[in-house]
C-alpha cells in the first residue's frame, strides 16, 4: 500500500496546497481563512478524515455546486 501524503487532497488525490501539513514557517495557510461546509467532510473518505486537508479547487467547487 503506499503510503497517503498529508499534501494531498482526499477529495481528487492532487496537492492541496496548505502550508499546515508542510512547513509551519510559511505562515498562515490559505485554509485558515476559509470557511468550510460540514457536509463537505461527508465525501472525504473516514480513514482520511481529519488526516487530509481539501484543497481550494474542491471547496470552491463544492461551495458552487451546494
């Protein structure tokens, strides 16, 4: 099995671009500024809930299509 990277997207596998699974000293991630729909989470897979963070594409996308 290989092994999930904290930098990918749960949603379409392609990088998520946050800066808090990467290095802390690239400041605020772009993440923290964003809102976040709950039922957004409802289509990440349970074993990388919490463990994955959603890129922009997949949360402007989803905010659009809701």
């Amino acid at each position: 099995m290989s092994k999930v990277l904290n930098e990918t997207c749960p949603l379409c596998n392609q990088s998520n671009n946050c800066c808090n699974s990467k290095d802390k000293s690239l400041g605020i991630c772009w993440c923290n500024e964003e809102s976040f729909p709950r039922e957004i989470f409802n289509q990440v897979p349970p074993d990388q809930l919490r463990k994955l963070c959603i890129c922009k594409s997949c949360l402007e996308k989803f905010k659009i299509e809701h």
